[in-house]
C-alpha cells in the first residue's frame, strides 16, 4: 500500500526557534555495537544537519519553544541516581494483586529490571535498552528505526542518537502474557536531559498488556528536558494495551515521537494520559498497515497555571478494511492552552476503511485556551471517516442540579469534571493508576 508523504508546509511568520543550539557532542553517545552503532552514527548524522522547530514549521505553529534552554542542559552521568530524589513509592506499586509480570525502573545513570521467571521461560524479553543492547542485538535489528525514522525532526534525532535509557518488550509468538508489564521513568534534577527509547515487538499471536509512566518532582527556578522514541510493532494477529501516563513536574520540557505499526489482523488499545510537564510536543502516530488491522487511540489531560499541552495524532490507514477510534479529552486552568491536531489518512485503495476521531475540552478559567483541529485526507471512494472537536465551559445545568441538592459549587465543579474524564478512566485497565490519576485532577480543581 502507498504510505503517506512526508510534507512540510512553511507560513511566512517571525522565526521564534531557540537561538542556541544543543550542546551534545558526539562523545556524548553511548558506545554500542552492530545495529545499534549504525542506528546511532545515522542519528547523529540527522541531529547535527536538523535545526530547531520554530513555528514557522507548520507542525509547531502553535507551540512555540524559543525559550528552551538548549545550550543548559547536561546528560546523567552513570550512577547519578544516587544523589538525586528517590523514586516516589505510589509509583512502583503493584498494578494487579501483590505482583507485576515485570517492573523496569529507569533512573538517571541506572536501572532496576524485575521480571517474573515464568515469562522469561516463555522467551519474554522485557529489559531495559543497554542490557539488550549486550544480550539482545538480533531482537534490535528487528526494532531499532523501523517505526519512527531518525529524520523525522530535531527530537527524534536528538532521542536516536543520545538515548541514555530505555525499555525493549519483546512478546514472542503465540504467548499470552496474562500479568500486566510495568515500567517507570524517573526523571530528578536540575538542568538535566533525560533521553528514552521505548521498542516493543508483539509477535503474531501474541497478546500483553504494558504500562509505562514518566514523572519527576516539582523542581522551581530550574529546567529539565525529556527527550524520547516510541516504537511499536504489533505484528499479525497480535493484541497490545499499552498505557502510556506522564506526570513531570512543571520544570520539565518534554517532547517526544511515537509511531505503532498494526499488521493483518492485529489490535493495539493505546491509552495516554498527561498532566505534567511545562511544555509538551508529542507525536503519536497509528498506521494500520495491515488488513483487518485495528487501533483505539484515547487520551486525557489537564492544565493548569502556565502549563502548554500539544499533541498532534494520526491515523494512517494503509490497507483495507481496517479501523481506527480516537477519542482525546481534556481540561484547562489558569492561563494554560493545549493544542490537540489530528488527522484521518486514508490511502489510495485502502477501501472500506472505518475511522473516527474526536476531540473534547473543558475551559474552566477565562485565560485559558483550548486548540482543536481535526482533519481528514481521503483517497480511497468507499470508507466511512468522521471527526468532531469541541470547546465550551462547564454546561450550568448540572452544576445548578448538583447545588440545588446541597452540593457547594466547588464540589460540584469537581463532580461535573470527573464525569467529564470517566469514560476515559474506564478505559485504564488498573483501579490503582486510574486513582492516582483521578487524585492528580481532583488536586488541580482544589487549587
């Protein structure tokens, strides 16, 4: 199937990009051998020649990012964990009973890798990105670069070549993983960079669900940075849940690529959730290259203060009669904005295809904005696509039901918010991370 085009649009508009560029140089990359080093030596390559996102790129026209402070920033030496805030407990519960399948704890210079010996005799591979590197090189070059390409902008160059740590999931074909995988990254410090790969392989047949946290403490007077990669394959017939959840504190600039490859058959369920950070760009792309493949895509996040979300999705349907769902919805305080740009693709011969995508915001302060653009490139004749966004205040109604019962307008506010989000909620798996999370959102109301 003909995969879509890469384009940039240009707008004739001021330059804000960052006036200083990067201060990595190549001794900065980790040594590595085989695939990886020919992975990294063309990332480097990309990083070097690509300049910042400025928003006169039609990508970053809304998110303008002129006051990083890229020549500040430092990567984690090895060991650097020792000296800075420990992860917080809440974190590293158990998402079901009294055990995980497996649990990866990435820290600055470091990881914890814990994986249950029955999986493992299955031929589970679930480490993190230097063990696998060591143990794992044949598994790598089935996964390094195959979904986000290095070329793509400053940060996903930036997140190929100076990756410090990462996770590599490998599900082997046919094997059910019946317990949930687990993986935190722990993000302290002041001035620091923290550079992530994620890899995950689902073999045909294969099924898992895997939830990956990022967060950090609230640091003030300071930046940090989060640079990372998400790569996914679910292969033929295969099933993937994959939550995806960041909470960094309010120093952290955060950008990241994402892409998931669905083949024949496959299903993946990708769940996000965002309420940190100080800025975010993310990229999440779905391409259901495959017939019969299908992708869910949902999404929640709240802002508060001067906080800035942007995520910007795809839906690229590559093959026939496939389908796709998405559904983002988020809440504003403060003089926060988020910016949500979507995209339906449909290729040439891509006949049947079945795609949805909405998004829906809640503006809860009158400094506050919301940015919704949906949008749909048809090229087949015979597919049903549909898109919907929506930006409004809390409706007077309920919150007048609610007080006529005794409810405080507080109270009630925060009772309309959470009905809001609970069909997002419903759909996290776990009753422990969908709590924390609804405790993240109850502490933005009271504030």
């Amino acid at each position: 199937m003909q995969e879509k085009p890469k384009v940039t649009v240009s707008r004739t508009r001021r330059a804000d990009s960052a006036a200083k560029d990067f201060v990595f140089t190549q001794a900065d990359i980790r040594a590595v051998d085989g695939t990886a080093a020919s992975f990294r030596a063309q990332a480097w390559e990309a990083f070097k020649r690509l300049s910042l996102p400025a928003v006169v790129d039609e990508p970053w026209r809304r998110t303008d990012i002129h006051a990083l402070p890229t020549d500040q920033f430092v990567l984690p030496k090895e060991d650097a964990f020792e000296d800075l805030p420990p992860v917080r407990e809440d974190l590293l519960k158990p998402l079901t009973a009294n055990q995980h399948g497996g649990q990866i704890v990435l820290l600055p210079g470091g990881s914890k890798i814990d994986l249950d010996e029955k999986l493992a005799r299955q031929g589970v591979i679930f480490t993190d990105l230097k063990t696998a590197e060591q143990k794992h090189p044949e598994l790598l070059a089935r996964m390094l670069g195959k979904t986000v390409n290095v070329e793509e902008g400053k940060f996903a160059a930036l997140a190929g070549a100076f990756a410090q740590n990462g996770v590599v999931l490998y599900v082997p074909k046919g094997v059910t993983v019946e317990e949930p995988l687990h993986s935190v990254l722990w993000g302290p410090g002041a001035n620091l960079a923290h550079v992530s790969h994620v890899l995950v392989l689902i073999d045909e047949g294969a099924s898992v669900t895997y939830v990956h946290e990022a967060a950090s403490p609230d640091e003030t007077g300071v930046n940090s940075m989060h640079a990372g990669s998400v790569e996914i394959q679910v292969m033929q017939g295969a099933s993937l849940r994959f939550v995806e959840l960041q909470s960094w504190g309010r120093h952290v600039w955060n950008f990241s690529h994402e892409r998931a490859r669905v083949e024949r058959d496959g299903n993946l369920d990708w769940i996000f959730g965002a309420i940190g950070s100080r800025l975010t760009k993310n990229f999440s792309e779905l391409d259901l290259a495959g017939q019969g493949a299908t992708g869910r895509m949902s999404g929640f996040y709240f802002t508060d203060g001067n906080q800035h979300l942007d995520h910007d999705t795809q839906q690229n349907h590559l093959a026939p009669n496939t389908t796709s769902d998405l559904l983002f919805k988020g809440a504003l305080k403060g003089k926060s904005r988020s910016v949500w740009q979507g995209m339906i693709y449909v290729a040439p011969g891509a006949q049947k295809t079945d795609g949805y995508q909405a998004n829906r915001n809640l503006v809860l302060s009158d400094q506050a904005r919301a940015d919704s653009i949906p949008g749909l490139e048809i090229l087949a004749d015979d597919v049903r696509c549909t898109h919907g966004a929506t930006v409004g205040k809390l409706e007077a109604e309920p919150l007048f039901y609610l007080k006529s019962r005794g409810i405080p307008q507080a109270e009630a506010e925060k009772i309309v918010v959470e009905g809001f989000f609970d069909p997002i909620f419903q759909r996290i798996p776990f009753e422990g991370v969908r709590e924390r999370f609804q405790q993240y959102i109850a502490d933005k109301m009271s504030v």
